[in-house]
C-alpha cells in the first residue's frame, strides 16, 4: 500500500514541494473568519461583514484563472512574490480603513476588499499542476491524495489558529498574521519552485507550441467544474448544517468537534485509498461522498430529536472516508484532460468553480434551515452532491457512446 507514497517521495524536491505549497495556503481558511471578526467589531453588522467578506471572495473567482494563466505563460516564483506582496498590502489596507474610516462610510473598504481579492497568490493551482509535470501514474496519484487530505486538515487547523489569534490578540492583530503569511507563505513557496528548477512557466511544452482551442471546448471540462461547484457546495453546507444543530442543542463547541471528527475519516481514506495504486474511479467515489451526506438526514431534528453526537459522529466519520479521495480523483481528471500548456488555468477556473458553488450553496443552506431544519438543510448538501455524481456518470455514458460510435466509423 506504501509503494506510490515511495515514489512520490522519490521524485526530486518532492516533499518541500508539497509541504510549503500547503504551508503558503494556511492563511486562507482563516481569512473569512479574521474578517467577519474585523468588521462587525468595526459596523457591529454582521450583514456588512458578509457583504465585504463576498467582495473578497468574487475577486478571488475572478483572479483565478487570471493567475492561473499567467503562471502557465511567466515565471510562477516571480507571479507568487508579486501577487504574495500584493494581497498581504490589501490586508494591511483593510486595518487602515477600518481603524480610521467612519463606521457609516464602511462602503470604502469594498474597492479595497476586491483588490485584496485580485491579488490572491494562486499558490493552490501551482501547487497542483505541477505534480503532472513532476510524476506520474501511482506516484501522481500519491501526490493529489496526499494534497487533498492534507488541505482538508487546513481548513479545521486554520480556523481554530484564526479564532486563538483573535481571542488572545485581537482581530487587528490576526489580520495582520493573516497579511504577515499571504506574503511570507507565497515567498517561501516560490523559492522552493525555484530550487526545483520550476521557475519558467509551467504550461510550457517541450516545442514550445501553444494550444489554441478554449477549455471550455475541450470534452468533459465543463461537467468537472459543474461537478467541483456542486460537490464543494455540499461540502461547505454540511458544515452549516454542523453549527445549526449544536447552537440549537445549546453547545456550540460541538460543531468543531464534529467538523475534526469529518476531517479525521477524511484523513484516513485519503491516505488509504491514495496508498492503493490503483486507478480511481471518480463516479464511484462522488457516490459515496453523496451517501455519506444523505445519511445525515434521518439521524437530524426535525426526523431525530434533538439528535446523538455520536451517532452523528459515527456517520460522520465513515462517510468522511470518501471525501479527500475523490477530491484527489476529480483533481487528477482534471490533470488529464487539461492541455499541459493550461493546467494552472483550468485549475484557476476549478478554484472559481468552487468558489461559485459555495456561495450558491451558503444561502440555500440557510433556507433550509430556517424552513425546515438541520435535516433539510443536510438532504439538500446530499442533493448537491448527487448531482455532481451525477454529472460525472452522465459524461462517462456519453464518452462511451462517442468510443463506440468512433470504433464503428472506423471498422466500416
């Protein structure tokens, strides 16, 4: 089960590759948190806040494949200092207003909080279309488990660091931190890029040749990003569905718990399954992601009240097991049919893929849960999730179809 993990370690810079393309991430998940903490000390509106915490997040899906073609175009260590420098200036600016600018006038930040947002240093689409170019076969696999997994430990390690800093310091003060990593995290990891011999522009090929044709025409590109959108979008409202139910049971310390219980049996079948070599099976994954969230349902008020941690722990932590893998899989589809050319711009379009459907998902969760409940909130991230898997089944029935259609043009 150790061989690929063997060989992905046997390709050079490997795992300084690999350890500071996730250590430069850290301060993403943060962000939001830091933010909201910033501005409703500032307004006391939380509503502002979510407003300036969007306009980040809508310059970020418009930086993604921004950046993303430029690191396959120019040099990715030089791209990541600039946009590092940049998006830790656009944090410092944030401190500015918010500590001099009249509450009332809290619109002036929103220039400031899209620029922030353009500068977001794409060290996650570098830092996953290099392993195509680096590995391949189990080795290549290893690397997008091993890069899977250990970001869905980010996003619980991040924000826990995010919420001491802001009881300890104060939210200026973890702002800064915030602003502090953007740069130094994006400086470190392109200096490793550039040890590595990495420091021309990924999407080069050996002749030099550029591929013409947009990625929004190449077969199946579009149904993966509908299938990222989704996906993430049921992801991110099972953690909605988390805080809910443990505010409404009067102990909200349980949604972290559960979120570390997810993550954990996220951990262990990303590691498992990207240890097994074999070649993975995307649809089958996305389907046990989705059961896995359906199963939630009946074991949430209103069908079960008020509803077993355990229990809900137990679901949580078996159907865990199938998240990190088939973030893994979908990432390496998209490996194969980008052009090696573009890889850092379709993983820039996949990042705003994925931003969309958070934001698409947030407010329909929110629904659900005034309507109806933590259980109707959690069959619709189920329903999401179905329907990103299948999206993926849909595609494969219609490859096959064209295989089969093309092998008998072929034999008459």
């Amino acid at each position: 089960m150790l061989q690929p993990y063997r060989l992905l370690a046997a390709v050079p810079h490997a795992p300084s590759l690999m350890f500071f393309s996730l250590l430069g991430r850290l301060h993403m998940p943060a962000l939001g948190m830091v933010l909201a903490f910033l501005v409703v000390d500032w307004t006391g509106s939380y509503a502002i806040g979510g407003v300036i915490g969007a306009t980040i997040t809508i310059g970020q899906a418009i930086a993604g494949p921004l950046r993303g073609r430029a690191a396959d175009r120019s040099s990715p260590p030089r791209l990541l200092v600039v946009t590092g420098i940049g998006s830790g200036l656009g944090m410092i600016a944030i401190i500015v207003v918010t500590g001099w600018v009249d509450p009332a006038h809290w619109w002036l930040v929103l220039p400031v909080a899209l620029a922030t947002g353009l500068s977001h240093p794409p060290i996650t689409q570098i830092g996953r279309a290099i392993w195509p170019r680096l590995a391949d076969g189990p080795a290549r696999e290893a690397a997008f488990a091993v890069e899977a997994t250990l970001q869905e430990l980010l996003f619980v390690v991040a924000p826990m660091l995010a919420a001491f800093a802001v009881a300890v310091w104060g939210p200026a003060a973890a702002m800064c931190a915030c602003a502090a990593w953007a740069t130094a995290g994006s400086v470190l990891f392109a200096v490793v890029l550039w040890r590595a011999g990495l420091n021309e522009g990924l999407g080069e090929r050996a002749a030099g040749e550029r591929t013409s044709a947009p990625l929004f025409r190449i077969p199946g590109f579009v149904s993966l990003l509908g299938f990222f959108g989704l996906l993430v979008g049921g992801l991110i409202s099972v953690d909605l569905v988390l805080v809910a139910w443990a505010r409404e049971r009067g102990e909200p310390e349980l949604a972290g718990v559960l979120a570390m219980v997810w993550a954990v049996g996220s951990l262990i079948g990303g590691l498992v399954l990207g240890g097994s070599g074999r070649r993975p099976r995307l649809w089958l994954r996305a389907s046990l992601t989705a059961l896995g969230l359906v199963a939630l349902v009946p074991a949430l008020p209103p069908i079960t009240e008020p509803g077993s941690p355990l229990l809900i722990g137990a679901i949580l932590m078996i159907g865990g097991t199938a998240v990190a893998p088939t973030l893994a899989a979908s990432n390496g589809r998209l490996a194969d049919i980008a052009p090696p050319d573009r890889r850092n711009e379709a993983f820039g379009w996949l990042a705003s893929a994925t931003t969309f459907g958070g934001a698409v998902a947030a407010p329909l969760s929110g629904v659900m849960l005034d309507l109806a409940g933590p259980a109707a909130a959690a069959a619709a991230a189920g329903g999401l999730a179905l329907a990103a898997a299948g999206l993926v089944v849909s595609h494969n029935l219609r490859a096959s179809r064209s295989e089969r259609a093309a092998e008998q043009t072929a034999a008459t």
